[in-house]
C-alpha cells in the first residue's frame, strides 16, 4: 500500500474538519469551561462582574463531598440505578424475545405500540404518571380500590416515591432496548436452533445455551447505554416530585442543577458534575471488566 501524499492528507482533514470543529465547539469546549469553573467560586456575583470570580481550588469538591444532601442524592441516584437498569434490560430483553417468537401476531402493531414511549416528550409523559398516581383521583388508586387495596400515596410517600418514579423511567425507555434486541435476535443463525431442537432441547435450554450467549455483545452495549442514561436522572423528579418526599427523589443531577440554577452557586455545581461524571466512568469501566470476563469465561 502506498503512502499517502501531503495532498491526499489535506483533502481526508479537510472533510472531517467541519464535523471535529462543531464537537469542539459543542461538546470540548464546554466540558474545558465546566473544569475550569469546578475550580472557582463562580456564582451570581461573578456572573455580573467576572471580576469578582475567584480561584477556590478543591474546595469546591471538599463542600461537595461534605455535604449531606450530596450523599442523600448519590444513594438515590444509585438505588435508581440499581433497580431500574435491570428491570428494563429484562423487560426489553423479555418482550423482543416474545415478539420474535414464530407464534407472535400482529408484530409490527405492537412493535410500533411498545416504541411509542420512547419518542414521546418525558416532561409530557411524566405529568401523565403524576394524575395517574394522584392519591385521590389518580387511575391507579381507583383500580386498586376496585379490588379491595387502599389508597396509595405514590409520589407523597418516601417509601414510594422512587419505584414510583423507576416504574415511569423502565416504561418510558424500555421500547429502545427493546428494538435493538430485536435486531440482534434477527441476526442469529436459525440452524443453531434447529440443531437444539434435534438434540432435545427445550425452549428455557435453548434460551439458556443459544440465546444469551449470541446477545453477549449485545447486552453488553445494551446495559452501559441504559446505565449511563439512568444516571442522568433529573426530568422525572423535577416534574413530579421536586425532590420530595424528604428528599427521597433528590438525585445527583437534580442536585447540580438546584445548586446551579437555583442558587447559582455555578462553581459547586460544575463540582458536582465532573463527581457524576467520574462515578459514571468508573461504574462504565466495571460493567466493562465483568463483560468481558464473562465472555472469556463462555469461551473458556
């Protein structure tokens, strides 16, 4: 293969030029500027006169670290996490499965169904959930009574509060998931089911042996995406909760915007967003670590 001229370099820069300047410009910079903020005691006052911006060091991420409410919101963001990652991966994961069996019907209407919350507007979406779960008005309640279960104060009780808001977050998000299983089970061959069904296998055995471990890849990307955009959770608390009960909903996003945008304490609030960020690459790293272990295990 011959080298490339100087002139061929410049024609290959010269298309991805535009497309690296609206990153650097769009995604870079500001991340540059956010880092540069964590560090100063950036807040209305400096915003009128940047002269009265000051070097603050770590001190912003010590207050941060220090700071009650930061870990209130990091348990809550976590227990979000926990619970919602696998919930939706295993309801995604549960209806491509079905939708791709040979007995499914109507496949395209319920593919189409399933999907719909995903392209729907969240803040729309979550003022819905809120009337449904309404203690005294809300669907929900009424269904419940009709059986015989007392009223439930979804959004007003901390017990409730956050699988209130995990249930609304799987059911919006979930469809995604969904269709990228789809397309994933479409590409495994069909003679390695033949094969087990000549061998006696079961449909839990073929799902066990065949299936899972075809989808490995898969639900790997799978698991990473939806647990980096679990993380970000902010829309749901901020439209039906504000945080409340007893801080219950309070998540680490929802943190930094109310230091941000609320108290315009800017610096603490770029703080807290480079510690999410940090906590999302170390929990992106471990997910990492243990697909692959797990793929050098099956291979093993």
């Amino acid at each position: 293969m011959k080298p490339q001229s100087l002139a061929q370099r410049l024609i290959a820069w010269s298309f991805v030029a535009p497309a690296l300047a609206v990153i650097g410009l769009f995604f870079l910079l500001p991340v540059v500027i956010g880092l540069a903020l964590s560090f100063s005691d950036f807040d209305l006052y400096a915003l009128a006169d940047w002269r009265n911006l000051r070097w603050a060091g770590v001190d912003n991420y010590v207050h941060v670290l220090t700071l009650p409410l930061f870990w209130q919101a990091l348990y809550n963001t976590l227990f979000f996490v926990a619970f919602g990652v696998p919930l939706s991966i295993a309801l995604s994961l549960g209806c491509a499965v079905l939708l791709q069996s040979p007995l499914a019907r109507f496949k395209p209407f319920f593919r189409t169904a399933l999907f719909a919350p995903v392209v729907t507007t969240l803040v729309a979406v979550a003022i819905i959930w809120r009337y449904l779960l309404h203690t005294r008005y809300g669907l929900v309640n009424a269904g419940l009574g009709q059986i015989g279960i007392a009223p439930i104060d979804w959004l007003g009780d901390p017990h409730w509060s956050m699988p209130s808001i995990i249930l609304l977050a799987v059911w919006k998000n979930f469809g995604a998931n969904m269709i990228i299983f789809i397309a994933a089970l479409q590409a495994i061959p069909d003679e390695l089911y033949e094969a087990a069904r000549l061998d006696g296998a079961r449909r839990w055995a073929q799902l066990r042996w065949i299936t899972l471990p075809m989808l490995g890849p898969t639900l790997l990307m799978v698991s990473v995406l939806t647990m980096a955009g679990y993380f970000q959770l902010f829309a749901e608390p901020y439209v039906m909760t504000q945080g409340g009960p007893l801080q219950s909903t309070v998540s680490v996003l929802y943190l930094m915007y109310e230091e941000g945008f609320r108290w315009w304490n800017l610096g603490q609030a770029s703080a807290v967003a480079f510690v999410l960020f940090v906590l999302m690459v170390v929990a992106t790293q471990g997910l990492m670590r243990l697909g692959r272990r797990g793929e050098a295990a099956a291979s093993a």
